[in-house]
C-alpha cells in the first residue's frame, strides 16, 4: 500500500513493530520505523495529513485502543483522515491458534456496533461497510473512513 501511495505522489512515513517488515520496506525505498503503536508516536502534533491502518490495529489488546486512537487523532491535523481496515463483527480477544502463519498472534475483534462506538468518541465517521470477507468463520471486514473534526 505505501508504494502505491508514493508512486501517487504522497510523502509516506511507514511504522510496524517488526524490524523485519521494516527492513522490507527501507529495502524497497520507503522512510520506515519500527514504532509499537501502543506508545506514544515520536511525531508533532497534527504532522500528518492522513493515516493508514490496515490489518494493523487488529493486534492491539483491547484495553490499548483507545490510546492508540488518541495518539493517531494527535498525530493527524484537524480535518486530516483515518482509514482503519481490520477484521471483525463478533468479539474476541485472544492468540488465534487457527492463525494461518502458524505464529498464533493475538488478535482484538469487535461486533460493528463496539468498534464504530469506540472510534467515534475520537473521530467522525464518515463511512462505515462490513465487508463479508474473512479468514474465520463469522468475521468480515471492517472498512472505516474517519476524519478528525477541524475543532480539536
């Protein structure tokens, strides 16, 4: 997604909690971090324009996601916008044994109703689809375009 994001003309800034997937993307051109997203972001107040999450914020334990959501709101300026992209309908929270990498990662998912309750305490929504798609039966994909409200 970032290369794409690049070759349309976009300064992109990628961070994950890997150093492997970090390498992979400083390998390909990219200005990449390792960050872990559930501490405060080494970035200004309002320094971006537009976030990207996909398939990220799915690995943040529950009682994190608020602070993470309050950071990313920090970090984008008023009226800047949030894709979050993430798997869900149904609540969970745990390590995944099914988990296809055979790593049994943690994963958070939330029924439509909680996590469009959640991250509208911090953004306003401006569009919201459930996605029948997913790698566990009962889950789809949660497609959500936010935007931080020009008065905060």
């Amino acid at each position: 997604d970032a290369e794409y994001f690049v070759q349309c003309g976009f300064c992109v800034t990628c961070l994950d909690a890997s150093k492997e997937m970090v390498a992979c993307c400083i390998a390909r051109g990219l200005d990449s971090f390792v960050s872990d997203i559930t501490e405060p972001l080494e970035f200004a107040d309002a320094s971006f324009d537009a976030v990207f999450a996909m398939n990220s914020l799915l690995h943040v334990p529950k009682d994190k996601l608020p602070s993470v959501l309050a950071e990313v709101r920090r970090v984008l300026r008023p009226g800047g916008l949030f894709f979050m992209g993430v798997y869900g309908g149904t609540e969970f929270a745990g390590n995944w044994d099914e988990d296809p990498t055979g790593r049994h990662r943690f994963f958070a998912y939330y029924s439509d109703e909680a996590l469009r309750d959640m991250v509208r305490t911090f953004f306003a929504e401006e569009y919201f689809a459930a996605i029948q798609s997913g790698p566990r039966a009962g889950l789809h994909f949660q497609s959500m375009l936010l935007r931080r409200p020009l008065d905060s």
